[in-house]
C-alpha cells in the first residue's frame, strides 16, 4: 500500500499581506521561503510560503491574501477548521504570554492530553502551537524575533477538521489515505500521519452539526487544504489511484506548482486533502541556496503576464 510520509504543507485563505507576512514571520517567527502568485484562474493575488530557513517539508504553511480582490468565505462544518503546528513541551506559556503582548488574544488550553496556545489569525483562521514531546525536528529558531531553540516552531502538527458525518470521515481516512487512527473520545478522533523520520503529525476531526456549511472556494478567511507527503511522483501516482478506486472520484489530475507536483482530492468530510512531492530542484529553481523566499518570483507560464501581475498585486513591505 502506497502511503504518505508527513505532511508537506498547509495553505489556507487570508486576508491582508502585510498582516499575514508580519503574523507568520514577526510574531511567530518562520522565514520567508517564497514569494510568488496564484497560479490558478486569473486574479492577481500573492501566494506567500512561510517554514524553516531551507523550507524543509513538514515546516511549510502557505497564504493566498484575498483582500485585494475582496472574496471572502464562511468558516463552518465540513471544512478544515484549525492549523495546528509543534512546538517544545513546555513552551505554550511562552507562547501565550507572546502572542497577548503584541495584541494576539491566546489562551492555553489542553485537548487530546496535550497543552496548547489557541489563538487566531488576524484574518480569523483559528490556530494552536501544540506541545510535543517526541519531535525529532530541530526548533525554527529566529534571532531577530527572539525566538530560540526552547520555545521555537518545530514544523507542523496538523489539522483539525469539522464534519458532520464522522464515520464517512473515517473511513475516508483510514481507509483511502490510510491513517492510523489513535483516538476517538468525547472530545473527537485522532489520526496519526505516517512518517519515516518519526515525526508526530495528526489530523484531528470534530463533529459539528450546528455549523452552517463552510466555504469550499479560494475566498479569504477559511483554510483551503491540507497537503500530505507522498516523497515521489511513483508514490504519489500509487496513492492516486487508489484512492480514486475506492470510489472517491473528486480528486484532479496532477498540476505542477512548479516547486512541487499535486494532487487534489475532496474528502466526504469536506476538508480538501492534496497529495504533493517535491521537485529536485525545489524551492531553488528560481532563487539560489540559502536566499530563497527574498523576491517576488513568476512561474515560466506567466512570463507573458509579470508586468499585469505586478500591478494588480496588493502593496505590501516584505521585510
């Protein structure tokens, strides 16, 4: 059974540049990894990339910031609710007092046995740093920011995912993707993300039946998908077609990202899962080894379009 290993990225809606660049590197202190545009469709809206200094898989979080053109979604159930990312047991405290002394309401708060500092994203997107223990990974440190190794994002965690029918979900996960499945509690279900290096990721599922229906388009303030490591195109094909011949037939073609190669898939849950690999070349195909994330870079297909594109970019300081 082709599976996947960790999780790639987490790319949601947002709403002003300038407050998402300063949110993710200023107040939670990741690096800029690119900077470039949608490339689907035709509004000229930033995709901006945020993780680790080498954007090392399972550190990346991504923004597409709608303000510009004004198209915003409705959070609600059946849509992927919370961006979860690791930190330091121990460092929540830090995290919170943080976050409320530069205007970020965080709270700590305790689910799944693990503390937390829950906040929001100055768009609403509801956010946790969550304590783990037993992360391999090397602690996102930034000197400017005053964040070291003790307190430091370690890379992602998961996401939480709100559903009105939790056992279409589960087999969805279990089943199609697969996960393992490590709790299932009054206060929700627990899937463990498999991955070669250790590194413990979840997708944690709430059942919400109050909710309105949540936004399922690119519209500013909701969470569009969460990507999942398939560490080659083999893999990823494998899992594709497994997946599609279960029955679960709303997943896409592959699309190239130019950085990585994707695949869609829509769960009966309603949260939208990508499966992606990254390309050799990576995040250094259009910026050299160690400056990446520095300028404002177009795919080869919109070489046409660079000087449209810029113009109808928000106006944003990216420093």
């Amino acid at each position: 059974m082709a599976r996947v290993s960790g999780y790639h990225h987490l790319t949601m809606s947002t709403d002003g540049a300038q407050e998402d660049f300063d949110f993710y590197t200023k107040a939670l202190g990741l690096h800029s990894v690119k900077r470039t545009v949608l490339f689907d469709g035709v509004i000229p809206v930033y995709h901006l990339y945020y993780g680790s200094p080498n954007g090392d898989a399972s550190t990346i979080i991504t923004t597409f910031p709608f303000r510009k053109p004004g198209v915003y979604g409705r959070r609600g159930t059946n849509q992927s609710r919370t961006i979860m990312q690791a930190i330091p047991k121990g460092a929540a405290g830090f995290w919170v007092d943080r976050l409320n002394e530069r205007g970020i309401e965080a709270t700590k708060i305790t689910r799944f046995g693990a503390d937390r500092a829950a906040f929001a994203h100055p768009c609403g997107i509801l956010h946790e740093l969550v304590e783990s223990d037993s992360d391999p990974r090397e602690p996102i440190t930034n000197a400017a920011q005053g964040i070291g190794k003790e307190h430091g994002i370690k890379g992602i965690y998961g996401g939480v995912v709100a559903v009105t029918d939790r056992t279409a979900m589960d087999d969805f996960l279990t089943i199609a993707l697969p996960l393992e499945k490590e709790a299932d509690t009054h206060e929700g279900l627990v899937y463990r993300v498999p991955d070669a290096n250790g590194v413990n990721q979840r997708v944690e599922v709430i059942v919400d039946r109050d909710s309105a229906q949540g936004t399922w388009t690119l519209a500013g303030g909701t969470i569009h998908h969460l990507a999942l490591n398939t560490g080659d195109e083999e893999n990823q094909m494998k899992l594709r077609a497994h997946i599609e011949g279960l029955g679960f037939t709303d997943i896409s073609e592959q699309k190239d990202r130019n950085y990585f190669k994707s695949c869609y898939v829509r769960s009966p849950g309603g949260a939208l899962f990508e499966l992606a690999w990254t390309t050799p070349e990576g995040w250094a195909k259009d910026e050299p080894p160690g400056a990446i994330g520095k300028t404002l870079v177009f795919p080869p297909w919109f070489k046409d379009r660079e000087d449209e594109l810029r113009a109808g970019l928000e106006e944003a300081t990216f420093a």
